[in-house]
C-alpha cells in the first residue's frame, strides 16, 4: 500500500476511534444512570436474585470507561504507526469487546424474564408485601411508593388483594381489602375517602395496576444497557476492522 494511502487509512482509523471513544464515554453514563436506579425499583428485582440488568449495568461501567481510555490509545498508536502498539490495541479492545458482549445479552435476557408476564412480579408483591422480613420491609417500602405516585394498586389491578393469598391478607384480614397507598389523596396526602376506598367505591381509589409502570422502567434500563451497548459493540467491531487492515498494512 503507498504511502498516502497508508495516511488515509491512518486518519480512518483515529476518526474511528475518537467516535469509539466518545460512544463508549455515554456508554459509561447510561450505565451509571442504570446502576443509581433513579426509579428506586431495584428491590423488585433484587428480591428474587434476578438482579442481573443492574450487574450488566456495572460491567457496561467498566467497559464503557475501558472503551474511551483504549480508544485513546488506539489513536496514540495509529499515529506512532507501531505494529507492537497496535497488536496492543486490538488485543486489549477485543478482551473488552468480550466483557460488553457479557453485558448486553445479560441484561436483555434478565429483562425478559423480570417483564415477560406479571406473575413473576405480582408473586412477590403477594409474599413479600407486609413481611417483617428485611426483604419484606423493601418491597412494601417499594410498592408504597409505586402505588402512591403513579396511582396505581397491585400488579394488574386491585382485585389482586382479593383473588390471592398474600402476606397482606394474613396479616390485615378483613379490616383492610387492599394496602391504604391504593387510595386517591388530597393536595395535602392525606387520603380522600377512606371508608369509601376499604370498601371498594372506585371514585376513591386507584383502580389501575402497576406492572405496566414497572415494565416500562425495567425496559428502559434495559434498552439502556443492552441496545446501546450492542450499537457501540457494532461501531467498535467497524473500528476493529479497519484497524487490522491498519495494522496488516505496518512495516
């Protein structure tokens, strides 16, 4: 290859890169955003070991940071046209390559199993809910505040209380049908019509389930960690192409 070819194929390389370096940086946030769990739903997840969209988040962290500073060296040793720093390179970005490839299959494949159905997560409402347990004390604490600010009860709806078996149930028996976050409130928390809502009158509670809620977030962190990732996995696969053509081509 002459040598202004060999140029071009040089200044490839390093725009590749510094695409690379700049996708794996908001690689790297996402999975920060992923890991802090702003929608505060991880116990759902957790309680079950289940847990594993938020461990693909952790190791998006690491490969999405490794990505940016490999990258940066990846540009460093195209421009010193070194065929030992290049080999360097590659080697190192396909060890990370691997480590991403663990992340995104991990988190799409948990997500399916956390949102493919509500029964999953309507089982652990009904176990958990209301237990003195440190598990217990999460999830109720969870689904308080689930049902409280977006205005819902149960997993599918309210008639989940009634239908099944459930720590609540043992526990409250007949004085309470359903937890008291399940009814409407004021301005000021307090809640609306009590008497109404423990017996059911639909103008005093909320009559929506929850899971439609608890999907879209799970999905979210899930697009987050996995679909975002698997698009840096295909420019970074680009990048590592043209660098062994790069390389290859090194006296």
């Amino acid at each position: 290859m002459g040598a202004g070819a060999l140029t071009c194929l040089m200044i490839l390389v390093i725009v590749l890169n510094a695409i690379a370096a700049a996708a794996g940086l908001a690689l790297f946030a996402v999975a920060i955003w992923v890991a802090v769990d702003g929608y505060k739903l991880y116990p759902i997840s957790g309680v079950s070991g289940k847990d594993d969209i938020f461990a693909a988040a952790w190791i998006a962290i690491f490969t999405g940071f490794a990505f940016f500073l490999t990258c940066i060296f990846g540009i460093f040793a195209a421009l010193k046209r070194s065929r030992a720093l290049m080999l360097a390179y590659l080697i190192i970005m396909f060890i990370i390559f691997l480590f991403e490839c663990a992340s995104a299959i991990t988190a799409a494949t948990n997500r399916d199993y956390l949102v493919g159905n509500s029964n999953l997560v309507k089982k652990q409402m009904l176990q958990y809910y209301a237990d003195s347990s440190t598990q217990g004390k999460q999830i109720t604490q969870t689904w308080n505040r689930v049902m409280e600010q977006v205005e819902c009860c149960g997993a599918d709806s309210p008639k989940d209380w009634l239908e099944y078996n459930s720590t609540f149930k043992q526990t409250f028996g007949p004085t309470y049908l359903w937890p008291l976050n399940c009814c409407q409130r004021l301005s000021n928390f307090e809640v609306k019509d009590r008497e109404g809502c423990l017996v059911g009158k639909s103008s005093t509670m909320f009559t929506k389930g929850c899971f439609q809620y608890i999907e879209s977030v799970l999905s979210r962190y899930t697009w987050a960690v996995s679909w975002y990732g698997f698009s840096v996995l295909m420019l970074v696969f680009f990048t590592l192409l043209i660098t062994m053509i790069y390389y290859m081509q090194l006296d």
